[in-house]
C-alpha cells in the first residue's frame, strides 16, 4: 500500500510529516510518498543525521504550497505546483492508494473534488470525524465541509456515515441520528424536518437504521453511532466538544495539584487519568476522511504533530483497507430517494 503525503501543509510542516512518513514506511510497512520542497525535505534529513532514504519512502518536489490565505475555488488553477495539487494529481493518476494534508480545509475540499472527483451520484462530499462517547465511538458527518446543505446532502450523508460505521467500526446496523435541538420530528427549521422525513424513509425501506431527532448530550452520552448534521452545525458540536473536553482535563489537573492529599491521589491515578484523556487525544485518531470523494483522501489536523501524522496515516491505511469509497460507490442508487410529494 502506497500512501501519499502533502509535507508542506499544516502548522508543523515539513518536520512532523518527515517524521511521521519515515515512523509509518518502518513501523507500518506501508510505502510513503512525501510531497513537497525536497531541498527541504533533504535538510532536515541531514540535520537529524540521515544521509539516505528510509526503505519505503519516495520524495516528489512540489515548490509552491497551499496556505490559509489561497482562495480555495482557485487553489487548483492557482496552485497548480503545490504539494496538495500535485499529490492529489498522484492520487486521481493511480499513483497511490490514500492521499493525507494538513493543509487548508477550504482548499483540499476544493482541490479533492476538482481533482480527484466526487463518486458519481453524490451531491457534496463531507468530513466524518470519529468521536469517542460514552459506550463507544460515532462518526458526525458533516463536520465542516458544507455550511449551508440541502435535505438530500443530508440523507446522503446519513448513507454515507452508516455504511462507513459498518465498515470501519463493526456494526451491523450503526444507529443513525439527525442533530437537532430536541427529539420530537416536529423539531428543528424546514432544513432538519424535510430531512428527519427523507432519513425516515431511508430507515423504512432498510437502506439505513434512522433512530430519529437527537440532541448534542444525548449523543455524545452514546445515543447513535452516526451522528448527521450540516457543516455549520457539526462543526460547532466538534468544536464544542473538544472544548469541553480541554477544560475538564485542566480542571482536572488543577484539582490533582490543590494540596498534598491530591497531589497523592493524582499520582495513584495518574494512569488511569492519562488512559481517560488518551481517549479523547486527536491525535490517537490522526486525521478524518473526506466522504464522498472518488479515492481515500484524509485531513489531518492543522497543528498535527508527528504522533498525529502516524495516527492520520493508520486513519488513511483503514480507509483503504475498508473499501469505504468503493462501498459508497456501490450503493448510491440508494441515496437519491424520491421524497413523497414528487
């Protein structure tokens, strides 16, 4: 398995995706391709003592990079040389099986679609993040791709999250839900109630298992295995819980150092605490997958150290492995549902 590396973009480039690209060619087995400036590239090799590429890992130059400040609409056009464009080319060309980037969301969106394409039949590709909860783990899709969606974007990322959780979570039959401020189907704006009714229609004819309505805590307290939202909305959700889950791990540690007596328990439990917070660590999970597009591309988290490029990497190898691409493929005549008054 050959995976393709953009080594220039995200806030720790092009150390930590060296660094993790050489950790996952030996502790993976898989074959890397760095994309980026090799000048650079050669370096900083040189500057930890490297003198030779590690077995498994090609150098591809790339000299321009896509930053935050690039127009995502014209990155392909503009950017024609970057590490992103150029590896997502690779990518579309059969040069390799999965493509990771830290880089600009808005421009590897845009890029992935121009590029590498859609799977014909779906309307927007969206980010599936996988959440840990109370019982397990969710995807929440959408997670930012699509601020303003369409009730057919949303059934479609309902089918998408579903097959995804069978795939790459082990369920039978993931329970999906529709994020919305309460669980009545009356609930919501005409965005979520004509979606609520196309994700039901999906669950009667069996392509999905729809539990209906669901609020933010109910989810992350283990209520579905697929959580579907616009991006707006996922993308406050994620955020919101990554906050809060920042602040009780300071609370926490700041509980732990009050007196004596805690600091003796914090070092009792100091394993225990650090296996908890593992848990909810990014970069365990790396990176998350861009449903919808044609071939496994996975965003990885701007400030993505070296642990988190590994951990985007192994996102990028089970997304291959899985076939979740060519799953979605295969069942899009079931994602286009007429709705009941056409």
């Amino acid at each position: 398995m050959k995976i393709i590396i953009d080594a220039m973009g995200g806030d720790n480039a092009p150390r930590a995706f060296l660094e993790g690209g050489f950790r996952a060619a030996d502790e993976l087995g898989v074959e890397v391709v760095l994309v980026g400036r090799v000048e650079e590239l050669l370096r900083l090799m040189k500057e930890q003592g490297i003198e030779t590429l590690p077995k498994g890992v090609e150098l591809m130059d790339a000299e321009q990079v896509v930053d935050m400040h690039d127009d995502p609409a014209t990155v392909v056009r503009t950017k024609k040389e970057s590490s992103m464009v150029k590896g997502l080319k690779l990518l579309a060309d059969g040069g390799g099986d999965a493509f990771v980037s830290a880089g600009s969301t808005g421009g590897l969106l845009s890029a992935a679609t121009l590029v590498v394409k859609r799977v014909r039949g779906i309307r927007r590709a969206a980010f599936g993040p996988t959440i840990p909860t109370k019982t397990g783990s969710l995807i929440l899709i959408d997670s930012g791709a699509n601020v303003e969606c369409t009730p057919e974007f949303l059934l479609q990322f309902g089918c998408m999250g579903s097959f995804c959780a069978k795939l790459t979570l082990g369920l039978d039959r993931p329970r999906v839900a529709l994020l919305n401020n309460g669980a009545e189907d009356s609930k919501g704006d005409a965005l979520h109630k004509e979606s609520y009714q196309l994700l039901k229609q999906a669950g009667e004819k069996g392509v999905i298992n729809f539990v209906g309505n669901i609020e933010a805590r109910e989810a992350m307290l283990g209520g579905c295995d697929v959580l579907v939202a616009d991006g707006f909305s996922g993308n406050v959700f994620l955020k919101g819980v990554e906050g809060t889950a920042m602040f009780m791990a300071s609370m926490v540690k700041q509980m732990f150092y009050q007196n004596r007596k805690t600091k003796l328990a914090g070092q009792l439990l100091k394993k225990e605490f650090k296996e908890v917070m593992g848990t909810l660590d990014y970069r365990r999970v790396g990176g998350t997958m861009l449903l919808g597009i044609s071939k496994p591309v996975i965003k990885a988290h701007g400030s993505a150290d070296t642990e988190a490029v590994v951990g985007a990497i192994k996102q990028a190898i089970l997304a291959v492995n899985a076939g979740i691409c060519q799953a979605i493929d295969d069942h899009i005549d079931q994602m286009i549902l007429p709705r009941e008054d056409s």
